[in-house]
C-alpha cells in the first residue's frame, strides 16, 4: 500500500534543519515546540528512520536527514508553488525594510522565504544600510519598517533584543595581540566610537588601519588578519571568529536592536512582516531579550 508524507511535518523537519533547533522553529511557525517535536517524531516513525541527532547540545541532521532535506525543500516548494497559483491571493503591493548590514544573517533570509509563503503577490525591498542613515531615511517616510542596532531605543520603537558586543578577527588569528591594535570600521558604524572609547578608558593603544565605506572590504582585510573588527554575539560576519582575548582587549558595551515600523504601514501585510521579523530576533535561544517595548 501507498505511504504518504506529511507536508506538515516535512515542513517542521526543514525549519528545525535551517533554524538549528526546535524552539526557533516553532516561532517561525507558530506553533509550539511540543507540536514540532511531535511532528518531527511522526515523520521518523513513517519512515522508520533517525532524521535528527539529539545527542549533543545542538540538533544536527544525521545522514538520512542530509539525505530527506533536499528532497523535502523540493516538495514543500512545488506545494508553496501550487497553493499560490491555484488560490485567490489578494494581497499586492510593495513593503521597504531596512536592516543594518550587520544583523542581515541569519534571520531576514529566514523571514523573507516565510513572507514570501504567506504573501507570493507582495514584493519586499530590502535596505541594506548603517543605523543612522536607515532612521533618517525612516524619518523621510521611505521605509515602512526598519531595524537598528542603538544603545537605546526611541519614542515608537520596540527593543527586540539586547547583545553583547564581542571582538571578532580571522580565525586563528594574531592581530588582536599587537599594539597598537589595528582596527578596521566604516566610517559611519555606530559600534566605532564605543570601541575606541573603551580602548582609550583600558589604555590599549589603537590605529584606524581599514577605513572604508564597503563591508566587503572590511571584512576582507579583518579575515587575512591586518585588522580586528566587533559583532554583535550570534552575529560574526562569515570567515570570522569571535576572538578568544582572555581579558587582553576591554569588555564591550551592549546594543539593542530595535524595530520601528511606520504609521502609514498598516494591514495585514505589514504587520505579517512586522511579526515575522518579530518572532525571529525575540525567539532566538542564543540571544536574550531585554523589553518589549519601548
């Protein structure tokens, strides 16, 4: 007799695969984490397989997971696909995100592919800028909806999260040793300042080695070890490590990363995307949130 997979549970097994656990997963879809875990335990049960390895303090797929995942994406792709096609969508239209380049991973991704499920018809434009130039573009009336990363957060704003800022360079790498200690920023970052300040409160000497307006060359020059670089916790840039300094190099004051979403942007699409992004900075079991609002 035929066996059927359940596109529910298919769907359950690829949040948890791409979010790395069970409680981001459930955000994402709304539903608890006892549903997921139950969904998950269906679909291995039907095929009679071990699709995740819950023995360490991560989830990780095993070899058949690896395996059902590519074949998983395909189907709930080409399902997402016909339900669009086949269904009255009524939402239309254009929304305008800004989000500084430093928080873009690993959740927008995550938010748009969402988004995109619930709202086929409705184009997202995302912004990809430093904090200051995305709230005065805010301000202009050309975003519906922007994030930051502030010490504080304005009237109108909601905290979604607050994280350490750590030091970041190349993976294995000897920089952060040297002194003066070679820094490389954009010259509008907002983390600049605080880390020069407390550069200068330890005594540590420093030098502005990098300076330029592209991330890319940031990044660059901090992965071939000629600069150290900060992030916020759970969010180092790719090629980079959080550096291992034993106290050498000061603690670093904290962000918050804010959400402002516009007056003018009201409906179901907006806040679907306001809720979305939402659930994916306040869900996350690696930061701590901080408020709710402010």
């Amino acid at each position: 007799m035929p066996r059927n997979l359940d596109l529910t549970a298919l769907r359950s097994f690829v949040a948890v695969a791409d979010a790395g656990g069970v409680t981001r997963a459930a955000g994402f879809l709304n539903l608890t984490q006892s549903a997921v875990s139950m969904q998950l335990k269906r679909l291995e049960e039907s095929l009679d397989l071990q699709l995740l390895d819950r023995s360490a303090r991560t989830i990780a797929l095993t070899a058949a997971g690896e395996q059902l995942l590519g074949y998983a994406r395909r189907m709930l792709a080409l399902n997402d696909e016909i339900y669009a096609r086949m269904t009255h969508q009524s939402y239309e239209g254009e929304v305008i995100v800004g989000v500084p380049h430093d928080i873009v991973y690993p959740a927008i991704p995550q938010v748009l592919h969402r988004f995109s499920i619930d709202f086929p018809r409705v184009r997202v434009q995302l912004l990809s800028s430093y904090t200051r130039r995305l709230k005065e573009q805010f301000r202009r009336g050309e975003c519906d909806m922007i994030l930051t990363t502030e010490d504080g957060c304005d009237a109108g704003g909601q905290t979604l999260q607050s994280l350490p800022l750590v030091w970041v360079g190349a993976p294995g790498g000897t920089m952060w040793k040297q002194r003066p200690l070679r820094l490389a920023y954009e010259p509008n970052c907002l983390f600049r300042g605080s880390v020069t300040a407390a550069l200068d409160a330890a005594d540590i000497p420093w030098e502005m080695a990098v300076e330029s307006d592209s991330t890319r060359t940031i990044e660059a020059s901090v992965c071939a070890d000629l600069a150290v670089h900060t992030a916020l916790l759970g969010m180092e840039p790719p090629h980079m490590e959080r550096i291992a300094h034993g106290g050498n190099l000061p603690e670093l004051q904290g962000k918050r990363i804010n959400l402002y979403v516009s007056e003018l942007a009201k409906g179901a699409v907006a806040s679907g995307l306001a809720d979305l992004i939402r659930q994916a900075y306040m869900d996350s079991p690696k930061l701590q949130v901080v408020s709710s609002s402010s």
